[in-house]
C-alpha cells in the first residue's frame, strides 16, 4: 500500500509502498478514500524535520540534554549511533481521514464491513492507502455525508472542542483569532451556538471567507483592538478563541487586551504563552487551554483500550465530539466544500507538501484521494531486496524497536554467519526503512509469515511482553531457533505451554534463549571466577535505581507489560542465580505501601534463597534521582568481597586487599550474549542458558508479584508441569 512518509533526520518526504497494517482485537482496518491534510501543523512537522542536525537541536534542548547525560553512561559513538538511528525513522504523516471498513477486530461492536467511518488520531488516521484505528477513534459516517467532508473529522472534533471550553451563550460575543481550517470551522461552530462572532487574520481573503460563514465583524491584527470595542460596544468580548499559530505572544496579548472583565481566554492553537500580567490580572481573565479533540485525548485505556468514560459524568469525549461535529455537517450547520483549496491523488501528493513549503500559491484545505480504496486485500509482504543466498543462520526479527536496534542487530549484524532475511514490525513504516538499511529480503507486518519462512531458521522476538508466549510457541512449533526478550511470558499457563513445546522441540536441536544479557557481561565472569573455590553460600544485594515510569506507561499494564518486576527485575534474579550458580527456590516480596501515581509494585525488595544455601535480596527503587548510577551488585563469601558498579567498575576485596577491574564503557553483556546465541545454534553448544534456569527465573518473578500482595513466602517449583508449580507456601 502507499503511504506518506518523512525521514527526520533528512527530512526527505516521500510516497512509499508498504506493508498494509494487521487487524488488531480493539480497532478496524480502513481502506481510505479522502484523508486531510493539516496544513498548519503538518508544515510545522515538515520544516522541522528539513532542518539541519543543529537546527533541530536549538528546537529541542531538551532531547540534547539526554543525549549528553546518555553519553556519560554509553560512551559518546555510541550514543551518536543511538541518535542518528532515532533521527532515521520514519514519521506518519496525518490525523484525519475517511474510508471503508475492511475488517473489524474481535472486541468491536456496532461497526461492519463496508460501512463508511471516519477516523482520527495521529500514527493511526494516517495519509496511507490501509489504516488500523481503536474503536474509539473511528464513527460511522451519517447519511448524506461523503467522504471528502467526513474526512475534516479530526479538525472538526478539535474545533468543537475548543468551542465548549469557550461555554458559549447565546448572545455572546466572541472573537477568534487564526482563521486557518481551525478559525473557519470555529466560526461555523459559535454561530451555530447563537454567538455573535468578531474574526481575526493577517490574511484579508481569509477574513473575506469567515464573512461568508457568518462572521459578523471582521478585522487585521493591527485593527483588532478597535474593531473588538466597537463591537462590543467599549465593553470588551465575552471570549477570545486563539486558533493561530505562532511562536509569538502577540495572540494572547491581544486576546487579554480585547476580552471583558471576567472574559474567557482558550488556547487552540501552538502559540507563545507568555502572559501579560496587567490586563489578566486586572480583568480576573480565565485562560483556558483545550487539549485538541475532548476528553479522552492521550490516554492510552481510552484510545488504545477502548474503555468509555461513563455517559453521564462525561458527556462530550472526543468520539463523542467527532460524531457530534459529522451531525452538524450532516444538518448543514457546518460547510465544508468551500475551505478545500486543493485535491491530490495519493501518487501525486508530494506535491502538497511542496505547495506548503514553497508558498507559491494561497492554500487552505488540501485533501489527499485514494483512487484504488478497497480494490483487493492488501499485502503485508513488500520485497526490498533479491533473494539472497542463505547463510548458516537466517534470522527474521520479529519486532524492532529501540532495544533491539540499539543493543541487539549492531552486533547480529557484525557476524558474517548471521543474515537478517525479514523485519517485521505492527505498522510496517519502520519495518521497511530498517529493511532497506540492513538489506534485508523483505518486510511484513504479519509474524506467522516469518514463522512459515522455510529459509528462516531462527526468530528474534522484540515486541511487547504480552506477545512473548504467544510468539515463541508459535516460532517453536514452526522449526526456529527462538531469541526472546524478557520476560519469558507473562503468565503460569504460558510457562507450562511454553516448557512443554520447548521439551518436544530441544529433542530436535532447538534452541530457546531469553535476553537475560547481564550474565554475559564481563564484569560477571570475572565474579564468577572470584568465587569459584567458595565453600560456604554467598550474601547477595542487587540495588536498582530504576527510574519512575509513570501508571499509564504500557510496562506499567499487567496485562501488556506485566509490570516492572516480571519485565526487569528478572534480569536481577537472574544475576544472582548465575552468581551463585544455583536455581532460586523460594522468593518473598514486600511493596511500599501506597504512591500518588497508584503504582506500587515497582518500589520493592525481593528476598530469594538459592539450592546451594545461598541467598539474595534485589532492591528495586523506582523513586530514587537519575544523577546515581542505576545498578549496584555486592556479594559476600568465604571472606571475600565484591562491589560491581553499574557494570563500568568491579571492585574486588580478599586477604585484606583490594583489585580493580574497569570496562571502557558500561558492559551489560549484550555483544557476547548475541555471540552465545549464534554460536549454540550453529556449532551446537549446549544451550547458554538452559530451560531450567529460564523457568526458574519466570516462576520466582510471578511469585514475587504474589507475595507483594498476600506478604507470603512460596517455594519455587522446578517442574514445569506439576501440578503445584504457581509456588506453595514454605
């Protein structure tokens, strides 16, 4: 399918072709017909993305200071690596369009196949041929809309809203200032709430079209003082709607300037926001802002979810909103045809940017068009490159986000017996550019099509935790050698399955690997050969200075991430058993009490005895500064010591005396991990880290989060399949 699609770091617009996005259970697949173009914010994005490296740092210090603070841990190259590879992904283009449904996922109801939608949202209402949208983020289209128009959607929502942080009364009068789409429709809005409307642009045939929607009064910036009093009779405007967009205070001056005694002020539009004191301090001016479509807007168990607010207590959400908008359009309250300047196919639609950028023509409403909507099922295969002869390992990666571009393929990538043969991502958008740059065969946004792949013998697996077991089951029962990020899985049911597939499969030679890399890091070897003579059990801390993550973040959702103890302070458990060289067999765990963000579980200590006697305890902070290191590993024996410091620094004591040992950089493991992995598959090692081990990890991290709840002790059950095995109380 084509798609616009923009390279930040080169800022290269173009028309790509790609994979078709997958149905998900919570949203539709839309084939779209129109879809629109914001020009105001979209050219925003575009110029942005054309600025140079140092451009785009002077608009972002914010992102260069993480940079900087990254560099002290990462090392400087490496860190610039990070950056230029972030800079290279692609951006989705749009937020408003308007289609076909072409299938409905599973947990959606009221919508069919072949229904007209409109749909809205950034990354999901896209400028794309086939697009996948929550349920939330879509509605039917009335009778008697078409396409063109219900494609102004998300604007539409975006000016209603705007229009009931105003609270209009009849009677009012209003000024909006901006009359870009926004400033148009708003206009169309506040008179058909009874208000008498006083609009505002620097452009004189904007100011025209706002008389022909009803504006009563219309005025330049330089007039709008006088034209405001004159309206109002000297007493000022009820309200002043700022739909503008600039980086100047020029628009909230001069809405305080014009605005009655006890006036309203609401933000639409990205403008600068430093306040004059006098006038909103001495009208007890109420400044409002109004977060783009209504409430529900960011919040990931309403859009991504699909969990409603209740009618009653929240009457206008943004899906609301954007039916409410097609209604008004529907009764010919709102008209739209006369705002659209210019159409373009799809094919053609380069050249809407270009119109923007240039300004060599007035513009308003662009709409991009979909000629070929809905004429076959879409592909999610697209093929970059030839065939190319089959190395010893061909791997599909299955998931490409940060960590695996970042601390995984570099070094996949440096192995002549490895070749990346797939890339297959949700969307397809980043899938196709990291295709194109590691030369990949092809890309897809389907995974049972890499797990069918006959030349693919082995699958790294990179995407959310809630996939994990579902894809590992399926790539084993397939013939692959599995790579798995942790965790493992997230639930027991999971596990079991997982173990009995895996034992039926290693009897053939495969192998399953979880990404517990901090046992491969050279500071733990050099542990491990610290303590090889012991005779008696080791005392181990493991403190983590983890860093808040805030609830709504997908780690935080049991059921997606499976929260930060089962998706990170596995590795921890893991350090400790390879340290001690023993499975855990029992775990207790204790939480804080209560925190305001209402997450607890990721403020914690885990307490864990070991088989050989030893024991262990991991402390994971989520509310310490990010100025001290994240991790701090000490183990005690036999008279021996030993302080690891956030793998840079091993400090080592015995017979009274103190050794060093220092990694250039921060070494958690990872190219020495990826080494392992290939190495198994290939020369048939055993495997490095067997299944029992693996098992025992998963089982203590879903019993801590047990214990964190009832306070208990459980034993840690080593067989898979007893019956017992979600952990007894010792």
């Amino acid at each position: 399918m084509k798609q616009i699609v923009q390279n930040y770091r080169t800022g290269v617009l173009k028309v790509d072709e790609l994979p078709a996005p997958t149905l998900r259970p919570g949203g539709i697949l839309v084939a779209n017909r129109f879809s629109l173009i914001s020009a105001g914010t979209e050219k925003t994005t575009v110029q942005m993305a054309q600025k140079s490296l140092v451009g785009k740092a002077l608009d972002r210090p914010e992102m260069v200071r993480k940079m900087l603070n990254q560099a002290r841990k990462d090392g400087l190259i490496d860190t610039l690596r990070m950056a230029l590879d972030r800079l290279d992904s692609p951006a989705a283009l749009g937020y408003s369009c308007a289609g076909t449904v072409l299938s409905v996922g599973e947990k959606v109801s009221g919508l069919s196949v072949g229904e007209g939608v409109a749909c809205a949202g950034q990354n999901y209402a896209s400028h794309a041929e086939v697009v996948y949208v929550p349920k939330n983020l879509c509605v039917k289209i009335p009778t008697g809309v078409d396409f063109e128009d219900a494609s102004f959607v998300a604007l539409g929502a975006i000016a209603l809203q705007a229009v009931r942080q105003t609270e209009p009364r009849l009677g009012d009068r209003v000024a909006v200032i901006g009359l870009g789409l926004l400033g148009q429709m708003t206009v169309q809005l506040l008179k058909a709430s009874g208000c008498f409307v006083l609009a505002s642009d620097l452009d004189p045939d904007r100011l025209e079209m706002a008389r022909t929607f009803g504006a009563d009064s219309a005025a330049l910036p330089d007039a709008l003082v006088d034209a405001a009093a004159a309206f109002t009779s000297g007493h000022g405007v009820d309200a002043a709607l700022i739909t503008a967009s600039t980086k100047e205070n020029g628009p909230v001056e001069v809405a305080g300037e014009i605005s009655r005694k006890k006036g309203r002020v609401v933000v639409v539009g990205a403008v600068g926001m430093t306040l004059p004191r006098e006038p909103y301090y001495k009208k007890e001016l109420d400044l409002r802002l109004s977060m783009s479509y209504g409430p529900g807007r960011y919040d990931g168990e309403y859009e991504e979810k699909g969990h409603d607010y209740p009618y009653g207590y929240v009457r206008w959400t943004e899906n609301r909103n954007m039916r409410a908008f097609l209604d008004l359009v529907q009764q010919g309250r709102i008209r739209l045809k006369p705002l659209v300047t210019h159409r373009y196919a799809i094919q053609d639609s380069e050249r809407a940017y270009r119109l923007m950028t240039e300004g060599q023509e007035p513009y308003l409403g662009i709409l991009v068009s979909y000629p070929s909507a809905g004429a076959s099922q879409p592909a999610r295969i697209i093929q970059v490159a030839p065939n190319q002869p089959l190395s010893r390992l061909n791997l599909g990666l299955i998931g490409a986000g940060n960590h695996v571009r970042d601390r995984l393929l570099p070094h996949l990538l440096s192995m002549k017996e490895v070749a990346v043969r797939a890339v297959c991502t949700a969307t397809g958008l980043h899938g196709k550019v990291l295709t194109e740059k590691i030369q990949a065969t092809y890309c897809t946004t389907d995974y049972r099509e890499v797990c069918k792949d006959p030349s693919i013998n082995a699958v790294l697996i990179g995407t959310r935790h809630d996939s994990h077991g579902r894809m590992v089951v399926e790539a084993l029962r397939a013939g692959k050698h599995v790579f798995v990020e942790k965790p493992l899985c997230l639930t027991e049911e999971e596990l079991e399955i997982i173990a009995s597939v895996y034992a039926e499969r290693a009897q053939e030679g495969l192998h399953l690997f979880v990404g517990f890399n901090r046992r491969f890091s050279a500071h733990l070897d050099e542990a491990r050969q610290f303590f090889r003579d012991r005779r008696n059990p080791l005392v181990m801390l493991y403190r983590v200075n983890a860093g808040l993550l805030p609830a709504e973040h997908w780690s935080q959702d049991p059921a997606a991430g499976g929260g930060r103890v089962i998706g990170e302070a596995c590795h921890f458990i893991d350090v400790l058993q390879f340290l001690c060289g023993a499975r855990p067999i029992s775990v207790h765990a204790r939480r804080i009490a209560e925190h305001r963000s209402g997450i607890t579980a990721d403020q914690t200590h885990l307490s864990l005895a070991f088989e050989d006697g030893s024991i262990g305890t991991v402390v994971y902070a989520a509310g310490g500064d990010a100025a001290l290191a994240k991790e701090r590993f000490e183990a005690f024996g036999d008279g021996r010591s030993l302080v690891l410091d956030d793998f840079r620094l091993s400090e080592y004591y015995a017979a009274g005396r103190k050794t060093v040992f220092k990694t250039g950089r921060c070494d958690k493991g990872f190219r020495s991990e990826m080494s392992r992995f290939v190495r198994a598959i290939l020369q048939g090692d055993r495997p490095a880290i067997s299944f029992e081990e693996i098992e025992a990890v998963t089982r203590a991290c879903f019993l801590a989060m047990k214990s964190q709840s009832t306070g208990r002790v459980y034993a840690v059950r080593r067989s898979a399949t007893d019956a017992n095995s979600a952990g007894d109380d010792t």
